[in-house]
C-alpha cells in the first residue's frame, strides 16, 4: 500500500530552507520551483522540492545568479529534483565558473591601488601607466580589470 504523500504549505517549506516566503513566491514567478494549489488556491509543495530549493540558496549563497541557476535547473530531465549525481554535475560545472569569477577577483584585489585604465588620469600612478589615455583605444571601462595588463612595454615606476 502506497503511503499518501503530504504536501507542506508555503510557510513550512519557507522554515525547513530557511527562506522568506517571498522568496519561494519569488522562485515559482522565475520558474525555479513549482506548487499544486489547493481548491482555495494555496502553495503546496512536494517534499522532493526541498532539495530543489536547497540547491537554489546553496547556489546563490555561492554567488550564482539565478539565471545561471535557472539555466542549470532546466537541463534536468523534466524539471525534475536534482538527485546526487545531478547535484554533483552541477556543482563541477558551478566550480568551474566560480573558479574564473575567483580569479577575476584576485586580478581585482591586485589591481586595486594601481591604475585599471579607466582614463581618469587624476592618480598618479596613471599617468605611467595610461599616459595620454593611451588605453582608451582597447575600448571603454576600466580596461585593465576587464582584460589581462600587458606585461611588456609598461614604463617603469
């Protein structure tokens, strides 16, 4: 005999992830989770959309946006939960982007008392490294956070 399956109401999936209610109402418009509605038109959620759920702040306690969440979410079968083996294809490839978004970092802690080519010439540092905003010919923005500093043809401090 099939044990009946029961569904929790917004408020009680909002406590056992440890989210705002809103946030799942949030998740649902975005297409992230999904609900049944009761004849009076209330949330209820399968049990199997905790994980869902859980997977979503995991990532975005990561950093992800939710876009790449939802991008990642939609190549499961169906919508479906992620099982372990889907959680874990999705954080090798999460580790990947977060692996590059870290090294844009450190370039950005290492650049920050330096001149990042923006064109605004008013540090001192800048004018030898940007004389005569010669960097705004590579495009707009601070350049060299953008892009790789080359590491030739730099005056000397």
């Amino acid at each position: 005999m099939a044990r009946a399956v029961r569904y929790m109401t917004i408020g009680e999936a909002a406590e056992r992830c440890d989210i705002a209610t809103s946030a799942l109402r949030f998740y649902e418009s975005r297409g992230l989770v999904h609900s049944v509605r009761t004849e009076g038109n209330q949330r209820r959620y399968h049990p199997a959309m905790l994980r869902r759920i859980s997977v979503i702040k995991a990532a975005q306690n990561l950093g992800l946006t939710l876009e790449e969440i939802a991008e990642a979410l939609a190549r499961l079968p169906d919508n479906r939960t992620p099982t372990k083996r889907d959680w874990e294809r999705l954080s090798t490839n999460w580790g990947r982007l977060l692996d590059e978004r870290i090294l844009r970092m450190q370039k950005l802690r290492e650049s920050l008392s330096t001149c990042i080519g923006c064109g605004c010439l008013s540090m001192r540092s800048c004018g030898l490294f940007n004389a005569d905003d010669f960097v705004a010919k590579r495009g707009n923005g601070p350049r060299y956070l953008i892009e790789d500093m080359p590491e030739e043809g730099w005056p000397e401090e």
